[in-house]
C-alpha cells in the first residue's frame, strides 16, 4: 500500500451513513461499559496490592475475560471498518486505533502469562467502549436531521383529495398527481403546491415566503405546500406531483447535506494522510530492531510504546477541548452549537445573509391606532371594542390586537369569520350597550411597509389599524460591530420592498424565494466568500443547509434540526461576539495542534531508541493532554474579544 492511496477515511469514530440506530448497540455498549469500568476497580485493586501469583492470575483473569466480552460486544464495527479500508487501499484512525488496542491486548497477554510486565486488558476495553459510543453519537446527530426531514415526507402525509363527482377520500401526498384537487380545512397544512379553485381564505405563508403576516388567498392564487390555512377550506388543484413540491426540493438539499463531511474531518485527512502511516512504520521498525537486539518481549513493549505516545491523545485533545470549551461559552449568549466543526467554521464568516420575519424582527406586530375624527375622543372606547371582538379568534394578528386594551368591560356575544377579509363581531357591554364591529383589511391600503386594517363601528368607519414590524434590540448595533470586524451584512427576505427597507442594512433582497435565496449562497460560496445564514423559517432551510454555517432563530422544527446552532431568544448583540470568540479558538487550534505534533514527533522518537517504558510513555501522553486542555480552558475567561 503507497502512502499516496492513503487517506483517512470519513467512518472514524464517526456516522459512515445514518441507518436507524438499533436500540440493541445501545443496551451493548451500556453493557460494555458496566464492564470495562468494574474491570478497572478490579485491576487497581491488584496493582495497589500484594498478591501471590496464584491470586495474581485469577484476578488478572477478570479484566481479560471483561475484555473479550467487550471485544466481542463492541468490535465488529471497528473490525469491519477497517476491513473495509484496508480493501479499499486506505488506511483510517481506525487501524491505528485498532493496532494499538491489539498491541495493547497481545503485550498484557504476554505479561499475564509470563507473570512478568505491566496488563492492560482494562485499558482496551475502554477503548472499545469510547470508539462504539463515537460511533453511535456521530449517527444520532445525522438521524436527528433525517427524522426532522421525515415529518415531510410525501410518503408519511395523506391529505383530502376531491373526486369528479365531489366525494373526497383519504389518499397519501406522495400518489397525489398534477392537476387532482385537495381539500384542505381551516388549521391545517396544505399539502401540495397548486393554485385555489375554490374558496377563500387567510393562508400564514411566514414559514415559506417571510410574510409576517396572513395573506389573502383566492380563486387563481398559488400555494405553497408546507403553508397553513387560517381561516377557512380551500379547495387546491395541485400543479406538479405530491413528490415534485417545492418542500421536497429543500429536504433533497437538507438531506444531502446531513451526510457531507465536516471540515475538521477534511483537515484530519490531510495530517492522518501521513501521520499514522509514519507511527505505523515506526512501531513495526522498532519492534524488528529491538527484537534482533534483546528478544521479542523488549521489542513489543517498546512498539507498544511508540503506538501509546503516537496514538496522538494531544493531537487529539487539541481540537475537541478548545471546540467544547468554546460551545460551553457560546452557550452563555443562549446559543445552542450543534457540532464542534461550527466553531471553526463560524471563525471563517466573512459574508452573513439575514432573514427578516422573526430573524431581524419580532414575531408580534406592533398595532398603530388612527382613529376617524368623529371617534377622535373615543380612543379606549374603540381599543375595547377592538380588544373584545378578537377575545375569541385565533388569527395571527388577534393577539397583537388584544393588547390594545387591558381589562374591557365588552363581551363578544358572536363573531363570524369573512374568509380572506377579517371578522365580524357582535359586542355587548356589561351595561348592556350593543355595537357590531368589523375588523377587516382595507381598501386602499399602499404598501409602504405597514399592514393595515379597517375599523367600522356599528356601520361607520371608526379608525384604522397600523400594524408595525417591531425589530429586535440592537440590530444597527450589531451591523456596524460586524462591520468593524470585517464581515459583510446583507438582508434576503420574501417579504415585501417596504417592509426590507425599514431594517439598516447595507444590502436588502427581498421578494426571494426559497430556490433564489440558495442560488444566492451558492453564487457568494462560488466567489469565496464564506457565508453564514441566520433564518427562522422553512423557506430558509435549503439556503441554510447550503451555507457554511447556518443559526435558526425561533422555534421552527425543520430549521432548528438543519442549523448548526440554535438560538431560541437571540440578543444580536452577541454575534459579533460569538464570531470573535470562534476566531480566537481557532488560533488556540492551531498552537495546540502544532505543540501536541512537535510533542508526538518527539516523544516517537525517544520511545523507538527504548528510552521510554509504555507506561512512561503513557503517562507522557496524558502530560500532553493536560497542557492544551489548560489552555483551552482559558477560553472560558474569554468575552469573545
């Protein structure tokens, strides 16, 4: 085998592909576990006491039994992998780890048997538990996404779909075919793409399109699958398959790219490309020229002792204790890090691309009263009045509306919904004065970035509702702070000119759909830039799942399982922050890595020429491993300058 075919291979400790996991290797590697570690206190015991031989081999008996359970228990996978490799003229951490965990469990034999030497057959056992648990937590991560994916699928969802002669019946979205009808009831989703033929409603398109608020849908108007109706049934005539949808589009790209390989696994390739053919070579070197010199024994300990230096604890610890300390102090700002290789990646941002509806502004709209003149000195009457007719509706824009008054001295005695318009109410004081009062959406609204309602009081036109995007803290703020540090902001919504305008950013898109904000990543990916996404919607999942790294703001099931970070209650103000932070432990990363390989480099060295006893050379290892951990830790004193 050359050292130009070897590679490190993707399924070190690691999700090779995201098969459902078996609750069975679960129930393994806790039996694994309840083990290795009793192993452990039985081996202390013994090197802590005086025993006689004969105890001495049947106390030492234990952790070897313990260790083939555990082999047997745990091992396939590794043995299977790196069978895998070998055939495919690749070498993997996998064989490295596997021939140290051998190297270990042939030399504890020896000195079992011979009575003489230190065992280890505890230490292997442990290894086996920690690559089966990576193993297993690499999956769950990926399936977490494909199980978010699966909520989706055409294949899971039925829906309600209208014959020729108007019965209706059950049928899966994924047998749905271009130009069949769907009936589709106040609440629920709308299962296909398609175009109203019948009916009239408020459609909530926020998770698709960025509107903040319920749009009017009628006759002739498209819909999206994946958008809710609100306020009545629409009947939707479907123009493409119920697997041909817009929302299967995005869950291809998210599932795509679930299965991609981090960056830290590309940068690990490149050092274990040369690396563990080298600690190979030199452990089999070793163990021949101490073999010729002082018989076999000599030589396997000290080839032991090269793969225990060289099985590169530091090199290992080096990026994983930095990434965790740096995840622990993200997690401070209220940021949820999915993965360790989002802090390298968020490190690298030079471009961010915002979403606006509930990313940049908040979920509720703030309500602007603009009484007529003849009501102009009625103003809590009218907010009463207001407040008690939307007491009993639940619209996306009710709740806004019920703030405008506290307590009301009005009861809605009936309220009937006007689909597509609004509502109206017939309201009853507690004194007994009666008033019909219709909200609905006015006439002459212009877009300028508010969304307006009309008010008419007993049949007379009583004032005008403005309904505000109210913006987060801190978001002109947290711009120029980005700016400073040289990164890029810009602003890709579906929502409408006006209302992107209102927001200071450098760059406003809006109008976007969910295919041109990914062929925007893509398109800044192509010129180098490397692009973070912040979004809360469905809409933004592809272009997420398409960007170097991605953060969902809000409660959006789809979004949160594709981000790499998760952001529930965002303060802006921290961003700029966390990229500093991510910035400074990537710097920490790279002295880390170059002080554990120099380390590694001559620690292999001393261990070859027999100058180090695999103890030594273990405790060795765990010295290296103590000094980046204590530098990594000094991340959490860090306030991400």
């Amino acid at each position: 085998m050359s050292t130009a075919s070897t590679t490190f291979g993707s399924g070190c400790c690691g999700a090779s592909s995201a098969s459902p996991t078996d609750a069975g290797v679960w129930w393994r590697i806790a039996i694994g576990a309840f083990l290795a570690f009793n192993s452990m206190t039985v081996a202390l015991a013994v090197n802590l006491s005086k025993v006689d031989t004969k105890e001495r081999l049947v106390l030492q008996g234990i952790p070897l039994c313990v260790c083939l359970i555990v082999g047997l228990l745990l091992g396939g996978p590794m043995l299977s992998g790196v069978w895998r490799e070998w055939r495919a003229r690749r070498v993997t951490v996998e064989s490295l780890f596997l021939l140290s965990s051998v190297g270990a469990f042939l030399a504890s034999l020896v000195s079992y048997i011979t009575g003489e030497g230190p065992v280890f057959f505890e230490v292997v056992s442990i290894l086996f538990l920690v690559y089966a648990l990576g193993k297993e937590l690499g999956r769950y991560g990926q399936e977490k996404v494909l199980q978010a994916l699966g909520r989706w699928d055409p294949t899971t969802l039925t829906c309600e779909v209208v014959q020729a002669d108007g019965s209706s019946r059950e049928m899966q979205v994924a047998q749905i075919q271009a130009g069949a009808r769907v009936r589709v009831h106040p609440g629920a989703m709308i299962p296909v793409d398609g175009f109203v033929c019948e009916g009239e409603s408020f459609v909530h398109e926020a998770s698709m399109s960025g509107e903040a608020f319920a749009a009017s849908r009628r006759t002739g108007d498209h819909v999206f699958a994946g958008t809710h109706v609100v306020d009545s049934t629409l009947i939707i005539e479907a123009e493409a398959d119920g697997t041909a949808r817009c929302i299967d589009r995005i869950s291809a790209v998210l599932q795509e790219a679930a299965l991609q390989p981090g960056e830290s696994q590309v940068a690990a390739n490149r050092i274990m490309q040369w690396f563990i053919p080298f600690v190979t070579a030199t452990a089999l070197v070793t163990f021949g020229f101490h073999t010729l010199l002082h018989g076999w024994t000599v030589g396997l300990f000290n080839a032991m002792a090269v793969l225990l230096i060289a099985c590169p604890c530091a090199l290992g610890f080096a990026t994983p204790v930095a990434i965790w300390t740096a995840m622990r102090r993200l997690n401070t700002f209220g940021m949820v890090v999915r993965s360790g290789k989002t802090i390298e990646n968020l490190a690298s941002v030079n471009s961010i691309a915002f979403d606006k509806t509930g990313t940049l502004t908040l979920p509720d709209a703030t309500p602007e009263l603009e009484l007529e003149p003849a009501w102009g000195d009625r103003r809590a009457y009218v907010e009463e009045l207001i407040s008690a007719a939307e007491s009993a509706v639940e619209h996306p824009i009710a709740k806004s509306l019920r703030s405008l008054s506290g307590a009301s001295t009005f009861t809605a005695r009936s309220v009937r919904i006007e689909p597509g318009l609004g509502i109206f109410a017939e309201i009853e004081s507690s004194a007994g004065a009666r008033h019909t009062v219709r909200i609905i959406k006015a006439d002459d609204f212009v877009d300028s970035g508010v969304h307006c309602l009309t008010v008419v009081i007993d049949g007379q036109r009583a004032a005008s509702i403005l309904l505000h995007e109210t913006q987060r803290p801190l978001v002109a703020e947290t711009v120029h702070k980005l700016q400073e540090i040289g990164i890029k902001s810009i602003l890709v919504t579906g929502d409408s000119p006006s209302r992107a305008a209102n927001l200071p950013l450098p760059e406003l898109l809006s109008r976007m759909t969910p295919e041109q904000k990914l062929a925007l990543v893509r398109e800044k990916k192509l010129n180098g830039e490397i692009v973070l996404f912040v979004g809360d919607g469905i809409n933004d999942a592809a272009a997420m799942a398409e960007s170097d790294i991605s953060i969902a703001v809000g409660r959006e099931s789809l979004t949160r399982e594709v981000a790499d970070i998760e952001w529930p209650l965002p303060d802006l103000s921290f961003l700029p922050k966390a990229i500093s932070l991510s910035r400074r432990t990537v710097r920490l990363i790279r002295s880390n890595l170059i002080f554990a390989l120099g380390y590694n480099i001559a620690g292999i060295a001393i261990a070859a020429a027999g100058f180090i006893h695999p103890v030594v050379a273990a405790l060795l290892m765990t010295t290296s491993s103590c000094v980046v951990t204590f530098r990594s830790l000094q991340l959490l004193e860090s306030d991400g300058a």
